[in-house]
C-alpha cells in the first residue's frame, strides 16, 4: 500500500519564519494601500523564499500493514483439575482460538501457564505469565489479553498498583478475564493453624486448626471433623466454622506420626481437596529406661555397658551377680553388695516403668522368684520388650531361662547343646531383608570376625535374622502380645567390639535391634510408604516374604478412588505409582496399613482458595477496561474496537485495533523543486519591475 503525505525541513527556525512571514503580509499591505504597482509580483517572489525556507518536501511510502498481538493465557494451576474446570477451559480457549483466526487483523499468541514448581506457597502466577508473553511485541501492536481462568490468580495486582503495573504491559489494551466454575460455589476446608514438630512418646500432641466456609455467613453449622492418627481413627467431634479448636492427638510410639484432620463436606462444595488437613509429628522417648541383669562378670558385660552408657537417650540399671546365692560360705548377705538387690522393687513394683528389660548370660537361679520371672512374661505381654544374650547355661535344663515362665516368650528353646568352634555369622534369607539387618548386608559379611561359641536352639515360632554355626539360630526376633522378644544365642559379639579379626558391625546390630525392641515403625518388617514426587504417587510396600506384590487403593484428594498394582522387586520390596495431578492429601491401604502423602503445602493458597471467582483480578480489570466474564453463561464473542471505544459489551469483549504498520520503501521530493522555485522568484521580481517601469 502506497501512502503519500507532506513533510516540513525547515532551513530556519519556524519563529523566524514566521516573523518574516508577518513582515512580508505588512509590507504587502501597505504596499496594495499605496496602490504600488508591481506589488502583486514581489509577493508571488517573497512567498516562493518562504515556502522554500519552510523545506517542504513530498514522502512517499509503502507501508505493510501488521497485525495486532493479542495473549490467549490459559491457566494450568492445579486449582483448575478440579470438577469440569478443564473441559469448560479448553471449550473457551477453542472458541477464542476460532475466533482469531476469522479475523484478518489479529495474531493471537495461546500460552499454557503451567504449575509452577513453588505453586503450592505461592500459587498461580499468571501475571508473570503475561508480562513474559508480551516480551518483545511492539507497544503500538498489543491489542489486548484474556485469561481462561479460575480467578485464583495469586501474582494480580492492587487497587493501589494496577495502573502502574500494567501500562509498561499492556499500553493501554485491555485485559480480559474468562472464568470457569458454576455459581454460587461453596467451600469448607480445614487448616492446621499450628502443630509441635515433635512430642514425647506416651504424651499427646496439641494441633490446633480452624474449619472456615465460604461463601455462607449467613449459615452456620457445627462441622463434623474425624481425627486420625496413623490412618486409624481416634476422635470424632463437632465444631463451629472459624474458630480455632485445639484437639490432643496421642503420641504412643518413637517416629513419625502422620495426624490427619478431615471435616464434612459443607454446602455446594466445590471439591474435597482442601477438606483434610496433614501434621506430621515425630515422637521421641524422653528417656529409654533399660534395666540390665548380668549373670557374672565377664569379658562382653562392659561393651554392653559402654553401649548403652554412650547414648544420652538411655538411662540404664544394670546389676551384676558377682557371686552366685548357692556358692557356700560364711559371708553375711547384706556385705556381698555395696547396695542389696531390690528384686521386690524391680520386678514387682517399678518392673513397668522400664522399656526394655537385658539378660546379659543370665543363669536361673533362686535370686529372681518365679514369681517375678512370670511378671516379666505379662510385662512383655503388655507391651515391653525383653533381649537376652545367652551364654552356656541356656543350654543347661538347671539354669536355662527357657524352662522358667519366660520360656513361655521366647522363640528359640535349647536343645542342650554347646556348638564350639569358630563360625562367622551371617545373615539368613530372612535378615537380607529384615529392616533391622538389611543395612548390614552392605557391609561386607564375609569380613566379619568369627565367633567361637554358640548355644542350638530350634525355634518354636519367630523369624532367625542371623546363623551361625552349622546355619543354627544366631539371632532370632518375635512378638508376644503386644510386646517384643530378642534373642542373641551366643555371648560372644563382644570380640567384634574389641576388633578380633577385623571386628563386626555390633554398634548398629544392637542399636537397630533396640529400636525394633522399641516397636519404631520406620523398622516394622511389613509397612507400606507413600511419597509424592512429580505428579506421580510412588509407592512402596516393604515385606520380608518372598512374594511381596500386592494391590493397594488409593484415596485422591477429591474422594475419588484408584487402584495400584504393586511389582516384586528383588529385595523383597514392591513398587508402583499412580497419577498425582492435584494438591492436597492422598491416602493408600493395603492389608490393613495405610500410608498417608501430602502434595504441596497444605496451608498455601493454591489449596486453600479453590472457589472460582474474580475478585482478586477485578483491579486488574477496572485499570485496563477490560471485563469479567462467567463461562457458566457461554463463551463471549470477539471484537476488534477502536482505541478510546468500549472494550467490552453485552455478549462481547473486545481487543484495541491499532492499525499498526511497517514501511518496507520510503522516498522524498522537495516542494517545490529547486528549480522551480528559482524561477519563480525570478519571474516574480521581473514582473514587479516590469509594472513599475510603466
């Protein structure tokens, strides 16, 4: 398209042009008063200098016209998953997208706002989109932006600060904003207002939340609210909406513990995603009381001691019988012990104010009645734990523990027999995988120091971690009730602590297998684990049985379900995942263990406003006269309007048609040309004298 205008060089400033402009009109007046002849062609001369000093010039130019840029964003957050969001998103963007297309004038860009990695503290940030999208584009070429939203757009800017951020952006053009959702939305969610990271085991955890309902003020109802801890159900109750409640969640093992909070659906709810609430506090012992029973001194009673001693976590009794009650002499009683033994005290009336009870070479003797050995056997039962190191009296029916009331708990009986010689323990099928052993396998076993005395044993329930000679029990683990059995067979791990052929790992053993005792759930032999990691649920089930896969149900935020098949991997563990697209809190049971994952943070904005509304885009809107939309009412037709018209009307929005262009050839002539000019200057002057010589 060819485009011809008139252009202005002047040679002087256009004040002194002007002022001889003035001059000349006065002259030329006064001389035409006068009657002065010639006067008519000194003008002509005069006003062919001016025009000359004014340096006009004709400029011809082919112009192309440009289209106007408009952003199509369309908003991925992980709010927009969430009932028919994504089908109602991709209908307007389609009909936007068509719409664009009919139209001559404009190129429309469509840029998908993806989740952001920080999405979950931070929420959607589609402002930054925009401000990226229009990087580049000429101003006279932005013609506007509509948003495919939910209105959860958490970068928008303020009353105070719209203006000012969006005219380096949009120049003037409006921005749209088309919102998915239903109306009238409602939305319960409940938030964990604050939770203790850790809490004592035994004691209770205070989490202290607040249920809050949107947009019903007007009525108000006590929420139902369930509160599980470890996937099992402890309390049920009833609260008001926006008050604080302070619940007391029990705290009844070392480790994790996963205290969900989930509340009723409330009225219209739009999703389920934000109604369930996630803490996870680790319990930790106060103390581990251990009370200690050495038969007789001996060369591995002080690396128990020192064991036990180095933990600051322990508080350790430990009595040693330096003289066995039948050994025969006139000694009186009361002076074979700096203390006396309080057995009534002990096994009687603080026997449950310990956690784990040692018999280190422990020999059946009068010392302890059957009466308190059967207080030890109920002791276990309810939950204790007991470990004993045997040693050659096992083996004896006189003095084996085995033929008391605690043979009742055990899970290896003697056979009577003493294995002597050396053998170098190793685990069993079953302590490859055992959590309490796995660890020690990379350890190099066939570089452990052997062990040169061991009692047989056949087991009578229980599992064997760890063999020794002629593949005998060496180690074996049980429960009983509620509580939990050791045995080590042998009362020689002490030489691995003293470095006898290069040692062993007995450090890590016996602190792996006091956490077992202690029934820690990160070393139960079955457990099931859940984690989130990259929209993807990863799960792992953990057994020591050979066939370890499995089915597992999996509980979405939304409350819909899905199912995951578990593969066998070689180590006895199974794996599988499921899709993750949404935040909030998925719940996976198998064979009555459950394992809880939380995505994102469940106390950011992009979890916990999920309503569909625009308010916090209306600033956004008012300073770029752009327009709301509800797509509930259908998609809004496309316009191209004038800068300085409405943007947006009844059944329409519009973009600014700038009618932008781009010159590709540009040409100038002066005006008039200089020959021209000449002559007539020239022919006006003669002319002039011409009349005045008649």
């Amino acid at each position: 398209m060819n485009v011809a205008d008139i252009a202005f060089e002047p040679l002087l400033p256009w004040p002194a042009i002007m002022a001889l402009a003035v001059a000349g009109l006065l002259i030329f007046a006064l001389a035409v008063w006068r009657r002065a002849p010639g006067s008519a062609g000194r003008a002509l001369a005069f006003l062919t200098l001016l025009a000359a000093l004014a340096g006009p010039n004709l400029r011809i130019e082919d112009r192309t016209p440009e289209k106007d840029v408009a952003v199509l964003l369309v908003d991925r957050s992980s709010s927009m998953t969430l009932r028919d969001r994504r089908a109602q998103s991709d209908a307007a963007a389609a009909a936007v997208e068509a719409a664009a297309v009919r139209s001559a004038t404009l190129d429309l860009r469509t840029v998908i706002v993806p989740p952001a990695p920080d999405e979950d503290r931070n929420g959607t940030r589609m402002m930054q989109a925009l401000t990226d999208a229009f990087a580049g584009v000429p101003r006279d070429r932005r013609a506007g932006a509509i948003m495919v939203t939910d209105g959860q757009v958490h970068d928008a800017p303020s009353a105070d600060d719209a203006a000012a951020r969006l005219a380096p952006v949009l120049a003037g053009a409006p921005l749209h904003a088309l919102l998915v959702g239903e109306p009238d939305e409602g939305d319960r969610r409940v938030r964990i207002v604050a939770a203790p990271p850790f809490a004592l085991v035994g004691s209770s955890a205070e989490i202290t939340f607040v249920v809050e309902d949107e947009p019903y003020p007007g009525r108000r109802a006590p929420a139902a609210i369930d509160v599980f801890v470890d996937g099992v159900i402890r309390e049920r109750l009833r609260v008001w909406p926006d008050r604080e409640t302070t619940i007391a969640a029990p705290i009844d093992h070392a480790g994790q513990h996963a205290i969900e909070i989930s509340v009723d659906a409330g009225p219209r709810e739009v999703s389920l995603v934000n109604n369930k609430a996630l803490a996870n506090v680790a319990g930790v012992r106060d103390r581990l009381r251990v009370l200690m029973v050495s038969g007789q001194p001996h060369a591995g009673e002080r690396v128990w001691r020192n064991l036990l001693k180095s933990d600051p976590a322990v508080d350790l009794v430990h009595f040693t019988i330096l003289r066995p009650p039948e050994k025969l002499d006139f000694t009186p009683t009361r002076e074979l012990a700096l203390i006396p033994f309080p057995i009534q005290e002990l096994f009687e009336r603080k026997l449950h104010d310990f956690d784990l009870i040692i018999f280190d070479r422990y020999p059946r003797r009068d010392l302890i009645p059957p009466t308190y050995l059967a207080n030890i056997v109920e002791f276990v039962r309810r939950g204790g734990a007991l470990l004993e190191a045997a040693d050659i009296t096992f083996a004896d029916p006189k003095t084996s523990l085995a033929e008391s009331a605690i043979g009742a708990a055990l899970p290896a009986l003697p056979t009577g027999r003493v294995l002597d010689g050396a053998f170098r323990p190793k685990l069993s099928r079953y302590g490859e995988r055992h959590p309490v052993t796995a660890p020690l396998a990379s350890r190099s076993p066939d570089t452990w120091g052997r062990w040169h005395r061991q009692v047989d044993t056949t087991m009578t329930g229980g599992s064997v971690l760890m063999t020794g000679a002629d593949d005998r029990p060496l180690l074996a683990l049980a429960r009983f009730g509620d509580g939990r059995v050791a045995q080590i067979l042998s009362d020689q791990i002490w030489l691995w602590a003293r470095g006898h052929e290069g040692g062993g790992p007995h450090g890590e053993l016996m602190r792996r297998l006091a956490h077992w005792l202690m029934a820690e759930p990160e070393l139960e032999e079955t457990r099931l684990k859940a984690t989130v990691i990259d929209d993807m649920l990863q799960l792992e089930r953990f057994t020591v049985e050979d066939d370890a896969s499995a089915l597992v149900d999996v509980q979405m935020p939304d409350g819909s379900t899905a199912q995951a098949t578990l593969a066998r991997a070689e180590d006895g563990r199974a794996t599988g995942a499921v899709p993750a697209p949404a935040l909030g809190l998925y719940r996976a049971t198998e064979g009555g263990r459950t394992a809880l994952a939380m995505k994102g943070d469940p106390s950011g904005p992009e979890a916990q406003e999920i309503r569909a509304d625009g308010l916090k885009l209306k600033p956004a809107l008012a300073a770029s006269a752009g327009a709301a939309w509800a797509l509930h009412t259908g998609v809004p037709d496309l316009r191209m309007a004038k800068p300085g018209r409405a943007m947006h009307g009844r059944g329409w929005i519009g973009l600014r048609s700038n009618e932008a262009y781009s010159v590709t050839r540009a040409a100038s002539e002066d005006l008039p040309p200089a020959w021209l000019a000449l002559l007539l200057v020239t022919g006006g002057l003669f002319w002039g004298w011409l009349r005045e010589r008649r």
